[in-house]
C-alpha cells in the first residue's frame, strides 16, 4: 500500500528562501559578502582575505554581485586606478542571514561537528 503525500507544513513559501539562496548559495559568495561587510575592499585584498579563491573565481563572483545589485563597484580616480568592492543595502540585508549562518559554524566547529579548521 502506497504511502500518503502529506501537505507541507512550512509557515513560510519556499519562494524567498530559494530567493535569497540563490544570491548566497554560489561558491565563496557569503564569503565575500562577509568580508564587504567589514567595509569597502579591492580585488587583491578580498583575494588576501579569501585563501585558496582563484582570481577568476573572485572576479566572477564580484560580477553575479555586482549585477545582482549586492555590491557596488566604484573605480577610484588615482594613478594606476583602483576599484573598491561595497555592500549596497541589498548587501547589507544579507548579513544578518550570513552571520546567523556563522553563528551555528561557530557552535558546529566547538562540538567537533564541523571537520574544516
């Protein structure tokens, strides 16, 4: 006898979780936005922040953020020129999601659950 499908009892539609998942969810992406959210960075100091990211794996991050409007990318007028990377408040928005995130990493790491670092 075939099992019955019960009705998902979430609270909330799954629409914006996968919304918010899908702008957080791609490799490195919650790392770079930590980062950000310490302040504005350059390229070669999120690279220094981030170890063991390829500078073409940054670079196409930096670009799904940037379109997706989660970051701002404002070129510096000084000689050579340079490019900051910042949280919009889009961005901003995020980091309670990504610090609550850090927070049970946090616990995970303390009980042995977690077997990275």
């Amino acid at each position: 006898m075939p099992l019955k499908v019960r009705k998902n009892q979430s609270p909330v539609p799954s629409c914006p979780l996968s919304q918010c998942m899908s702008i957080i969810g791609g490799a490195w992406t919650a790392n770079i936005i930590w980062h950000l959210g310490a302040g504005p960075r350059r390229f070669n100091e999120l690279r220094y922040d981030l170890t063991g990211i390829s500078a073409k794996v940054l670079t196409t991050r930096l670009r799904e953020l940037t379109s997706r409007g989660v970051i701002h990318r404002e070129v510096k007028p000084t000689s050579p020129p340079s490019v900051e990377y910042s949280l919009t408040e889009e961005g901003k928005d995020l980091m309670p999601a990504i610090e609550a995130i850090a927070r049970v990493g946090e616990k995970l790491k303390k009980t042995g659950s977690c077997s990275s670092n």
